[in-house]
C-alpha cells in the first residue's frame, strides 16, 4: 500500500534533481520510473524494498550509502559513480525539502560536537582510517603512497608523474634549502619528507603521525633510502610537538583538526616555526559558506573530520600572528586523482573483497565515487595555503616557484641517471 507513495515521493524529487542524462528506477513491484532527458550517461538502480526508497527521501545524505552498501539500493546498469553523478551535478539549483532541511540545520548544531577531536579521540579517528590493512592502500595507491590530491600539470599525465609534481610544487613553495629543518605534520608513509631530503636537499626532516601503520611503513622506507640519517618520524600530536623548524608543511591533515581546533593548531605551527619560517598546508576545502561533514563521510570514512570554509580558518591564522604570503585553490586535481585511484580500485576490487568482504568493498567504492563527485560538482577543492611569520621571508612574485620547480626536475633527473648508472 505504501509503494505508490513511495513512487509519488520519488518521482517528485527525482523529476528536479535528473535533468540531463537518464536514471531508471525499478521498484520492487517491478514498476520502472525513468528521469531525465534520454541522453548519456545512462545508470539504472533497483530498490529491495519499499522502505529503502522512504530512507533515501529522508535522509539522502547518509542513506544513499547505506543502501548501496546493504545492497537494498542495486546499481544494474552503469556503477554508483554514475549514480552520484546524474544526482548531484545539477543538484544545487534544487531547494532540499523540510525533513532534509530540518536534518541539515542539526547536523550543524552538533559539529563542535563530532569534531571535539582532543588527543585521544583524535588519535581513534585516524586508526579508524587510516589503520587498515596497508594492502588496501597498495591496490590504488602510486609506489610512493601519496594519498592526498595529485598536481595534474598536463592532460594525460599519470598518477605517477602528477603526484611527483604535487611533491615538487610543494617543495618550491616551501623554499628549501640545503641544511633545513622540515617538520612535516601528518606525514603519512614519509613519501614527501623523502622528497624533500633526497631531492630538494633538506638537512633532517621530522614526520608526525598518529597512524601507528604509517609510522612502520615511514620508518622502513626512510631506512632504505640514501640518507637514512636523515629522518625521523614519531608517532605524535601536533599539540605535543617540540622544536624549531626552518620549514613546515603539512598535506591532508587540516581537515582531521576540527573547526574547534583551528586556534590551537595555527598557534602551535607559530611556535614551532623560526623566525624567517615558511609553512605551506595542503588541506581539503569548501569554497562555499561552513557546511557540516558529511553524515556518510562521518560515519564510516572519515569520523571527526571537517571540510572548512575559507572564513572558518582564516581568522585562526589571523589570531595565532602568522602571515598568510599565498592561496592557490587546486579546483578539479582532485577529481582527478580520485578517478585514477577509482579505477585502480576496480580493477582490483576482488582483492579488496578478499582481504576484508563484498559490504567492504561496495563502501569503498562509494567513498571513492562519492568523493570524485563533490570535487566535481559541490564546491569541494584543495587550498595551498602558504604562511610565514615575517611578510619579507618570501619573494614577492610568484616567479621563484617556476623557477624551483625547475631546478627540482634537474634534481630529479641527476638522481634517476646516477640510479640507472649505477643499475
């Protein structure tokens, strides 16, 4: 009795959200909708049962995901990428209904909440993600496990080739020189503080983690390298780290703070940073007005974590007395990458399967479309954001970064042919 409401329901929001493209929908009476123009890209999605429709009106953000992964929401034609995306890309000209409305304003009430990342919820967090199986990561990952946004300098350009780029353009801007200390907060698997000695020419790099798994990988590479003296990694929060550093940087760790710990971790980097420091983050961000995170994203991905708005960090910066020298906003690198991660992942996803279960793999899956999509389409980007304590410590125009980058490549070209030299 209540399928035709479920349809009626249905077929109202989904009638505004597909406009160009085309989405069927089978019921589970077997009746089938179909949205949108008749044109390409085509997916088609079946609903187990009637209340699965009723959840995903209710509470899209969090449900469609969920359905997906407990298969009472069927990908038959196309996969959940092209889902999302017949969704979402002209879903900002659509106003939400009252029952989303009313979930949407809660979840920004309750933000401070979610994000009350303190050391020791802080550290959970990260082991959530960022703690498992380091063969997963190796199935989409580049050899050098950078898993953060690519810098995409030419079409075409593998992941390989624009992660190495997203390494040098970071290094310019940071302005190494030989002898500096780098203190790299959230260093991952240490695949940029390797960069930064073995090529840009750092004198001792110190990583910070609090993945207890990419502290091992870190410290195996570093060890391998041609300067393991050089490295030191520590499985720390920023809140707890002393010293005095030439240079920071800090890539895809920001929006692991939480926007109550904004001052707190501008104010740290402040302290840390000598006198004629230079720091250069590299975070996720809204261009658009403070949102909450995402209630899927939070859930099973990414519990803590938030996605700020320009005005919600800027002032932090502004407060804690470090200079803001340079913003490049990176818009579709990202999308970039995660479609080239998405790829690798499904042509892999068997092995995915076999080191956790198909439930797993379907929410990766829809992590990685779910993610591509909001670079794509909602005003998701990567702000580089530079800082400094004195204005003087950088040059003027943007000019030295070209020319950095260029010597870097020179760098990297003496190294490869002593390696290939050498066998």
């Amino acid at each position: 009795m209540l399928q035709p409401y479920a349809e009626r329901l249905l077929s109202g929001t989904l009638n505004e959200l597909v406009k160009r493209g085309t989405l069927e929908v089978s019921m589970p009476n077997g009746k089938r909708l179909v949205f949108g123009d008749g044109t390409a890209p085509r997916a088609a999605i079946r609903f187990a049962d009637t209340s699965a429709a009723f959840a995903l009106l209710l509470d899209p953000d969090l449900r469609l995901g969920e359905l997906f992964m407990d298969e009472r929401l069927v990908v038959e034609e196309g996969r959940i990428y092209d889902v999302l995306e017949l969704l979402l890309r002209d879903a900002k000209a659509v106003q939400p209904g009252p029952a989303v409305r009313m979930l949407d304003a809660l979840r920004m009430s309750v933000r401070r909440f979610l994000q009350n990342n303190r050391p020791g919820r802080a550290r959970a967090n990260v082991a959530h993600h960022y703690d498992l199986d380091d063969r997963l990561y190796a199935l989409f990952l580049d050899d050098e496990r950078q898993y953060s946004c690519a810098y995409f300098e030419h079409p075409g350009q593998s992941l390989e080739e624009a992660q190495r780029a997203k390494q040098r353009h970071i290094a310019a801007k940071l302005l190494i020189e030989p002898g500096h200390r780098v203190l790299d907060i959230g260093c991952g698997w240490g695949g940029l503080t390797r960069y930064l000695v073995e090529v840009a020419g750092a004198g001792h790099v110190t990583g910070t983690t609090l993945s207890s798994e990419q502290l091992k990988g870190a410290r195996e590479l570093a060890a391998r390298s041609a300067h393991p003296q050089a490295y030191e990694y520590r499985l720390e929060d920023y809140r707890a780290t002393r010293g005095a550093f030439d240079r920071i940087v800090s890539v895809g760790m920001f929006e692991h703070v939480g926007v109550g710990f904004h001052d707190a971790f501008f104010r740290r980097c402040r302290e840390l940073m000598a006198e004629d420091g230079v720091m250069l983050l590299h975070f996720i961000g809204n261009s658009d007005v403070p949102d909450f995170n995402n209630p899927w994203i939070e859930k099973y991905i990414f519990p803590g974590g938030h996605i700020p708005s320009m005005s919600e960090f800027t002032p932090a910066i502004e407060r804690s007395g470090l200079v803001i020298t340079d913003i490049e906003v990176l818009r579709l690198h990202y999308a970039r990458t995660l479609r080239l991660w998405r790829e690798r992942f499904l042509a892999r996803r068997a092995e995915a399967v076999a080191l956790y279960d198909e439930r797993f793999a379907r929410m990766w899956e829809y992590y990685l479309s779910m993610s591509e999509t909001a670079f794509r389409y909602q005003d998701i980007a990567i702000f580089q954001v530079q800082l400094a304590r004195r204005q003087e410590s950088v040059p003027l125009t943007r000019d030295y970064v070209r020319e950095r980058e260029a010597a870097l490549r020179e760098a990297e070209r003496r190294i490869e042919g002593a390696m290939a030299a050498a066998g």
